[in-house]
C-alpha cells in the first residue's frame, strides 16, 4: 500500500543539562539524526505516493533536524503546528510547554479544509504522547490512506509502525472518533 500522509515522531537524541537522566532517555532509545533519517528513508521506501504530506513532530531543541529530516525524505517545507500544552515541562533558559509539528509536502496535493489553524490546544500527558487532537487536525488537512512512524499507540483508520505500539483501548483518556 502507498500513503498520502505519513506522521513522524522520532525519538531524537535529546542530551540533558546534567548526569541525571530526567527526560526521553528514561524512557527509551534516543536515535541520532542521521539514523533518523536512515531509518525514515528505509521504512518509506516505496510507501509514499508521489504527491503526499507529512507530519513531523520535532522538539524545540531540533528544528534544524526536523528541516534536515523532511528534506532527505523529499518534503518541502510549509508551516508548522504548535501543541501548546496546559503546563510547563523541562528545559534550559526556558521552560517548554508547547511543541512543533512540521509539515511538509511532497509533490502536489491538496488540502481538504481550509478553516485549521495551527495551535492544538491540548493537555500534556505520559511522556512523550501526543494530543489526540493532531488526529483530526491531520484528518482535517491531508488525505488517506495514513501512517504513522515511531507510533506507540494505533489509531483507527492509520497503519502504525513502532516498537512502542499499544493497542487503542488499552489507552487511557483517548477521544473517540
């Protein structure tokens, strides 16, 4: 099967302020951009249709990696997201409490729905998971069939790839579709 959208949330190589291990490195293997980018390339090959979006969740330390990534993979650049988050997490200088989405094109495709912003408001929960609410905003915008990359959950309606997936109704405080 060849995707119209595929979504992307890697585990970048996060590197703290200090010995102690307090962020994503608690909580599973951080992976280099270059292997990111490797791994992405190898996983998509022959899996995306030639005009297609994608959805890159990137955290504030790695935008340039983001943009990196989306260019190997053959997207151009458009706007991003922000998922502004109902409270402050980690950080130096500031504290964080939103994150980006990159989105990116490939080809010429469409959007569905021209009334989506680019905020999600949504609260922050286990580390790591995503608003549910980029679902819809997604749904919105790009058309199926959908992927998601480095999932850990699966969502109706999308193929998932990741060794983190749980199944849905295992999943606490998910919104219905």
């Amino acid at each position: 099967m060849k995707y119209h959208t595929v979504l992307i949330d890697p585990p970048w190589n996060e590197i703290g302020g200090g010995r102690i291990h307090r962020g994503a490195d608690r909580h599973y293997n951080l992976i280099k951009t270059p292997e990111i980018i490797s791994l992405c390339q190898e996983v998509l090959k022959d899996r995306l249709e030639e005009n297609c979006h994608c959805y890159l969740w990137v955290t504030n330390n790695h935008p340039p990696d983001g943009l990196e990534t989306l260019e190997a993979l053959g997207f151009r650049y458009i706007p991003n997201l922000v998922w502004v988050k109902d409270r402050f997490g980690l950080g130096q200088y500031y504290r964080g409490k939103h994150e980006l989405l990159l989105f990116g094109v490939k080809g010429v495709l469409p959007y569905k729905d021209k009334t989506q912003t680019t905020v999600i408001h949504a609260k922050r929960r286990l580390h790591s998971q995503k608003p549910d609410e980029q679902y819809q905003k997604i749904e919105a915008i790009s058309y199926p069939p959908y992927l998601e990359l480095f999932a850990r959950y699966e969502w109706p309606g999308w193929d998932n790839w990741g060794n983190e997936i749980q199944n849905i109704g295992k999943r606490k405080n998910h919104s219905k579709k």
